[in-house]
C-alpha cells in the first residue's frame, strides 16, 4: 500500500508478534479493571459490615473469611507472658511497637491475637516498654483482620525474643504452644493502658489496579504505533538508494 509517498509493507512475522503482544496487554488491563471492580465490591461490604452492631466471637475454631473486617466482641483473660512487640511501627513520624497480647476466650481452650495498639519505644532499644495489662476477665472490641503482619526487613530475622519483625501466626503458636484462632483483633475500645490506638481505615485500593489498567493499554497503543512507525517507508528513498 502507498499513500503520498509512502509505502506500508511489513513482514508477516512482525503483524503475528504485533498482534499477540497487543491481545496480552489488552488482557492484562482488562484484568486489572475486573479486579478493581471486585476491590471495589469488597469495600462496599466492608462499608456495610461497619454499619452492622458488632458480633460476639465465638469460642469454636472460625475460618478468617467469615469474620474478616467484621467488629466483634471478645470475654477472656490476657495471657500477658506471651505479649510480644512488633517492630518497626510508626506514629505521627515517631519509632515504636505495635503491642501483641493473646486473649484466651472463656469457656474456651482457643485464644486470639489481640493488636493493643501503638507505644514508642524509648531512648533505649534494649530496655522494652511498660505496658499495663489488666489480668482479670475482660471484654475486648475490636475489628477482625488477617493474622499475618509483614514489614520489609533487611534479614531473613523473625523473632528477636519478645521483639519480632513479622507477625506470623504458624510461626507464634510452635514459638507459644497456644491454640489460636486464624485471626487478628485490632482492639479500638477504650482502654486505660497508655496504648494509641489510631488505625487506619483501608480504601478499597481499586485505584492501583486501574492505574496499572491504563498502563497495559498504553502498552498496547505504544506497541502499535511503533509497528506503523517501524514499517512505514518512503518511496522515492528507495529508488533513490537503488
């Protein structure tokens, strides 16, 4: 084909790899736009879950997936021995430790993890905070998350006696020996114990997938032009060179 000087004659192979490159990144962001959707529809259940009263934990083993998000209510006494503190936490720019307590449930032989909230860490690393913990039979509150804390760590280094980089809940219970359930609390009621409890409420993170959606179909639009660009010649050039 010529038009105005110009001829447009690529090769069979560069239009078959144009094409399947152009049907990948079309995919990849139609993808990205379905999990924003799905995001999107996560958040809104969670919206609803936030508007609905809050529901007692039972004492059963419960599957993460149905309390997830959820606000609960807990009875059962702190086992404060196996708190530990998880590092590398900031509030307001300031260095400390999220504080991790199990609660062990009444009337039953199950505990949770309970994320007490925020303290800082002191002028001296090596000396741990003082964290008050009340040793009678309590009632908690608070909002099911997944047990699993990671942070981006420069060694392979979990546990550090009662200061630990990640929070794994296999890892805690051969570290314990305790029965947990599958989740984490993060504790929001009132509590006299000097903890900051100031979390933060997730988005439905829909915007990063439809970012990454307007990137593969960049993709797919830059690698067309430069198919065209690439196999448009002109004419009189090459007679010129002939």
């Amino acid at each position: 084909m010529i038009v105005m000087g110009y001829h447009f004659r690529p090769k069979l192979w560069s239009i078959a790899l144009t094409i399947l490159f152009v049907m990948i990144f079309f995919e990849l962001g139609r993808w990205q736009l379905s999990r924003a959707d799905e995001r999107n529809s996560q958040h809104e259940q969670l919206e609803k879950y936030a508007m609905q009263p809050v529901i007692t934990l039972p004492g059963s083993p419960i599957k993460l997936a149905d309390f997830q998000y959820r606000e609960v209510e807990i009875r059962g006494k702190y086992l404060a021995e196996y708190t530990i503190f998880l590092d590398n936490k900031t509030y307001q720019g300031r260095a400390g430790y999220h504080v991790i307590t199990p609660l062990k449930i009444s009337n039953s032989s199950m505990l949770v993890p309970i994320n007490r909230g925020w303290v800082a860490t002191g002028n001296d690393r090596s000396i741990l905070p003082l964290i008050d913990t009340d040793r009678e039979e309590i009632t908690v509150t608070g909002t099911v998350v997944s047990p699993d804390i990671r942070a981006l760590t420069l060694s392979d280094k979990i546990v550090a006696g009662s200061v630990w980089d990640n929070f794994d809940l296999e890892r805690y219970q051969e570290v314990t020996g305790l029965n947990m359930q599958p989740i984490m609390i993060l504790q929001n009621d009132a509590n006299e114990d000097g903890l900051v409890r100031a979390w933060h409420k997730p988005d439905s993170g829909a915007s990063k997938n439809i970012g990454y959606a307007v990137q593969w179909f960049s993709l797919a639009i830059t690698t067309i032009v430069i198919f065209i660009v690439l196999n448009v010649k002109r004419t009189n050039s090459e007679n010129k060179q002939a």
